[in-house]
C-alpha cells in the first residue's frame, strides 16, 4: 500500500470528519422532520379521538334523553291503565298463557273474598272447581289462538248466594296473557 504523508493523513481525517459531520447534519435534519411530522400526526389523532368522544357523548345523551321521555310516557301510561282498571265495576284478571294469574284490578276486590295479592300465582283450577276451571282454560287458549274475545257466563256461590257473571277474556298484544 501507498505510504501517506503525515499531512495528507491529516487532511484524509478531515475530509472523513467533514463527511461524518454532514452526514450528522443530514441525519439531525431528517430526524427532525420525522419528529415533527409524528407530532403532527399525534395532534391529528388526539383531535379524532376527542372529537369521536364528543360525538359518542352526545349520542348517549341523546340515547338517554329518549330513554327518559320514553320511560316517562310509559308511567303515564300505566298509570292512567291503572287508574281505568281500577274505576272498573268488575274484576278483571291478567293471566298467562297457562292460566295463572298474574294480577288483579277492579273495584269490587271484596268478591273475592281475600286479599288479591293471596290469589296472584294461582292458576284457574285454585279459583274454580274443575268444570269451570277447563272452560275457562278453553276459552283463554282460543283467545291466544285466534286474538278474539271470548265470552263466559257463570254462576258463583258467594257467601252461599248464587252470583251470575259475565265473563270476557282478550289477549293482550303479542305477550300470551
């Protein structure tokens, strides 16, 4: 190999230094635009995140609003279904698909000669002796079947004083009862 002079040695390491230094520079530079362009980046995505975030905020507080108005049109609703069944001059049963009876409304519960809440759970053959207990059974599985309203006359023995009724049976919407 060619010898070189301690000068030319010199000015060797100094062109290598320069290249080093540039290509530092150059590095520096690059790396400095690639940090500002993630910042960037980080600033566009902390702006969608927060504005996606609003967006789900107010969309659950819109959900919530209509749960509310909802909820509050249901209570008025059912009060005034209660208040109707209440002022009703009969008794009128809510029963299942199975002829239990789910609860009671009228305003002449003393006919049935204890608390209605003791009768709630009870299916028709615990109200009634076995031949009236299956046309009843009868008439509220045709009621189901078919959505008409079914009618029943029937006498009942209260206090050992025969009591003739009137009895109609209607599904309720798509529930079963």
């Amino acid at each position: 190999p060619d010898r070189l002079s301690a000068r030319d040695l010199q000015a060797e390491l100094n062109r290598l230094d320069e290249a080093v230094q540039l290509a530092g520079q150059v590095w520096q530079a690059q790396l400095q635009r690639d940090t500002e362009a993630q910042h960037r980046l980080d600033k566009i995505n902390m702006g969608l995140v927060g504005a996606l975030s609003l967006l789900l905020l107010w969309l659950l507080s819109r959900s919530h609003r209509q749960r509310e108005l909802v909820m509050s049109k249901l209570r008025q609703r059912d009060g005034q279904l209660r208040a109707f069944a209440e002022a009703l001059p009969d008794i009128a049963f809510r029963m299942d698909a199975q002829g239990k009876c789910l609860d009671i409304h009228g305003s002449n519960l003393a006919l049935l000669g204890r608390p209605p809440a003791a009768l709630v759970g009870m299916g028709l053959a615990e109200f009634f002796p076995p031949d009236m207990a299956a046309r009843f059974e009868a008439a509220l599985q045709q009621a189901l079947k078919d959505g008409s309203t079914q009618s029943l006359s029937f006498t009942v023995n209260i206090n050992k004083e025969p009591h003739y009724f009137d009895s109609r049976c209607a599904p309720i919407g798509e529930a079963g009862q």
